[in-house]
C-alpha cells in the first residue's frame, strides 16, 4: 500500500487490512504524534461533508501535517469550468497526498491515474468510501476481539448504501454471516448476495428485525430515505419498521454494538445514545485513528 | 428486353469481408472500425436474407487489414461475425471474434453520474460476463449490460 492510492475497499488485501487495523489501535492509545511534521495534505471536497473533513484534518492535524485545500467549491476555479484533471494536476504539486470528495462517481479513480501523488477517498458519490469500512471494521475487531465469526445485522436501505455494500465486500474476507433486514425495494443487489455464494459465506434477508435481533453481534443501521422509493405508500407503510428503540435491545447479546455510518434521521431513536450498546459516537471516533493509520501507511512513515 | 443495369460487387482482390452481421448491427460496425475516415474503396450490403440472423449485413473492404484487437471490437455489436482475409481473390484466413477482456474507448457507461459521462475522459471498461454481456466501468464500478449498451461514435 506504500505510495498507492485508496480508492475502493477492494484495492487492499486481507493483509493490509490487518496491518491498518493494528496501526489503528496503535494510533488509539497515541494519537498525537509527530509522524506528519513536514507533510501536507490537500482535502479536496467537491461536495460537503462534515464528519469526514473533520476527521480526516483532525487526523493529520494532530501528527502535525500541515492541511490545504477546499470545502465548498464555490470559492474555487471548478465555478469557473476547470476539469477535475486540471485541478488534481495542479493541487499535487502542493501537497504529499491528496483526500478528495467528489460527487461524481469514479471521480476518485480517475483523480488517482492523473495525480502523481496517492488520492484516498473520502467518497465518490454514492460509489464508494474506503476509509468509513476499514474505521467499520475496526470498531467490529475492537468491540468482538475479533472478525472471524461474527453476525453482522444490516438494516434499512442496503440497495444504494455505498457503506454497507463495502462493509460487505470487506468483511467476506472472514467467516463472517450476514442478515440483511431491508423493505423489499431496498434489498441486498443480487451481484453481492452471489459474492456471498461464490465465497459459501452464510447470509438471510428479513423484513424486519424485532424477532431476530437476539443473534446478533453487529447491528449496522442506515437511513431509509424517501426519495429512494418509487411508490410513496410503500415508503409510508415500511417507514417505522426500520428504526431502532431502546427496548428492543432488552433482550440482546451482551457484545452486541450498535453502528451507524451517521447522519442519522430518526432511524435510531435517541433514547437509545445511553445504551451500553450503542457505539455509533465512538465508531466516529475510530475514524481518526484509522484515517490516521492508512496516510501514514501509505506515506510509509511508520518505522 | 430491356438491358438492367446491375450493380455488381465483386470480389475483391486483396482485403478482409466481414459476414453475418445483424442488420440493425451494421451501422455500429462502421462506426466501431472508424471505416468513415478509410479512404478505400468498399461495399456494404444490409437487410440481406439470412436464414440464421434474419437479415443481416456484410462489407467488402479493399484494400484494408485489421489487427485481431481492432477488429474484436467488434463482438460487442456482432459477436457472430465471419471474417475472411483475401488475399489475390483467395481467402487465406477465416476468423471469429470475442468480445476483449478490456473495453476502452467504444462503450458509454450507463451511470449518468458516473465521471466518464461528465468529463472527457476516456471509458474503460472490464469483462465481467462474456453472455449475458456484462462490462464493468473502470471509474465508477457499475456494470453496462447489453440492454443498456451505447456505442460511442467515432466521428
């Protein structure tokens, strides 16, 4: 991963992974550290975002990496017409690695063949957004102690959720068995429950999840949005089925976490935020250290 | 009786014959092969009889040699093509086609959000399934099946 780019949870191998997550956890017990002094990143969003800007400047900030770049394009040569080719051209000239979000998708892949330094990214549409599953897998490696032989619950809509499709993808590399909970026009895409097959990984969809919920060890909630569905009463009848309430984790394991790629909406309601269980505030917080783990991976500065 | 005038196509002496193209295929062949920008001389013939493809097109072109990557191109449109290399009005090679393990440069990818169709940038696509056609975008990583299939013009 040395020098290369970040652009799809599938550009890494199981191994480099592993070798982010124990750096990760390395970064969690000394998050300040001087191992970017002398370095600077450009954060290119395209399009906003808060929690990933965020974490991302948070995470070089303190390694003590100088941050450039933009968060509203409105402000920049891209109102003027300027391809994105001309803008990654440039920006690498000033920088040491590039973390972009783009509205676009592919945007990330095409920036990373025209930068000649190393682009993660940090969403590119509703494609793909590397660095929010290996902070995923981390915080299901710190709460289980473990990533072999987890059930992983994912809830609400998994046919456009980027985050679960890539959390997918990852987590196929261990023996890990899926519940997919979703309303019948959210469901799993086929191509993924086929890349369950080809691997004979176990995985069973269900409409709703107050009966099953006792399994889990991971319960990974989105938001179901309105505007994905083509008939406005189905999006009514199914609305409440995919939220989450205190009491239905009564009876749950005493592992079990709650994660959410956040923001949430109503989709977990908050009196579950004082629930042992919930994790999605901490989940935010792995964010940097993971973040932190895979630029300095991929700087090579960690000796 | 009065004399017809025929046109006749002819043999040709030197030069490659593709055969058993889908009719409503033949004009996408022309644009795939950039034959508009050939200054030799050739013959296309469509809606001809066919009694494996119904109706089907053919050309003749003088003069004028693929190499085996241009002309696969081709199998996305007519994946059933029968190519014959004429040699001094003698076929010396028959060939099929299959559609190459990369794709870059012919198809449009069907996400409209997906960079290609936003910027000028080049599609390259992977080979996912030979049949049904599956290509999957270089960029954004949603595969274009042949329902959704458009060929970029070459002019």
């Amino acid at each position: 991963m040395i020098g290369k780019s970040l652009v799809s949870i599938i550009d890494y191998t199981k191994d480099e992974y592993l070798k982010i997550l124990d750096l990760a956890a390395k970064f969690e017990q000394q998050p300040k550290q001087k191992l970017l002094e002398g370095y600077v990143v450009a954060t290119l969003f395209f399009e906003p975002s808060t929690r990933t800007r965020l974490s991302f400047e948070s995470a070089v900030n303190q390694l003590g990496g100088k941050i450039i770049g933009f968060s509203d394009i409105g402000t920049t040569s891209v109102t003027k017409g300027e391809t994105l080719n001309d803008t990654i051209k440039i920006v690498c000239n000033y920088c040491d690695l590039i973390v972009m979000r783009h509205p676009l998708e592919g945007s990330a892949r095409y920036a990373s063949e025209v930068s000649s330094v190393p682009v993660v990214n940090a969403g590119d549409g509703a494609n793909q957004h590397p660095t929010q599953t290996l902070l995923d897998m981390y915080s299901i490696q710190k709460t289980q102690e473990r990533l072999d032989d987890v059930n992983i619950f994912m809830v609400g809509d998994l046919k456009y959720g980027r985050t679960v499709h890539s959390l997918l993808m990852a987590m196929s590399q261990f023996r890990t068995t899926f519940h997919f909970i979703s309303p019948d026009e959210l469901k799993m895409p086929d191509e993924y429950k086929q890349h369950l097959d080809t691997l004979g990984l176990k995985y069973y969809e269900h409409k709703d999840f107050t009966d099953i919920i006792a399994e889990a060890d991971i319960l990974y909630m989105t938001r179901v949005q309105k505007e994905r569905f083509s008939d406005p009463i189905e999006y009514e009848r199914v609305k409440n089925v995919y939220i989450l309430k205190n009491e239905m984790l009564d009876n749950t394991k005493d592992n079990l976490k709650v994660l959410h790629p956040f923001p949430r909406v109503n989709e977990i309601k908050e009196d579950v935020d004082d629930n042992m269980k919930a994790y999605y505030f901490t989940q935010a917080r792995n964010g940097v250290y993971t973040r932190q783990a895979i630029i300095t991976s991929i700087l090579d500065l960690n000796k | 009786m009065k004399d017809r005038k025929q046109l006749s196509v002819s043999a040709i002496k030197d030069g490659t014959v593709i055969d058993h193209i889908p009719a409503k295929s033949l004009f996408k062949v022309i644009d795939i092969l950039g034959l508009d920008h050939i200054e030799k001389m050739m013959t296309f013939g469509t809606n001809l009889e066919s009694k494996k493809l119904g109706l089907k097109g053919i050309m003749k072109l003088s003069d004028v040699f693929f190499a085996e990557d241009d002309l696969n191109r081709i199998a996305l449109v007519a994946p059933d093509v029968k190519v014959n290399i004429i040699r001094d009005y003698e076929v010396v090679e028959k060939r099929l086609v299959e559609i190459p393990e990369k794709v870059e440069g012919i198809v449009k990818c069907v996400n409209p959000v997906c960079i290609t169709n936003n910027e000028e940038i080049k599609t390259k696509f992977e080979l996912v399934s030979r049949s049904p056609l599956g290509l999957k975008c270089h960029y954004c990583e949603k595969i274009t099946d042949a329902s959704n299939m458009v060929i970029i013009s070459s002019s």
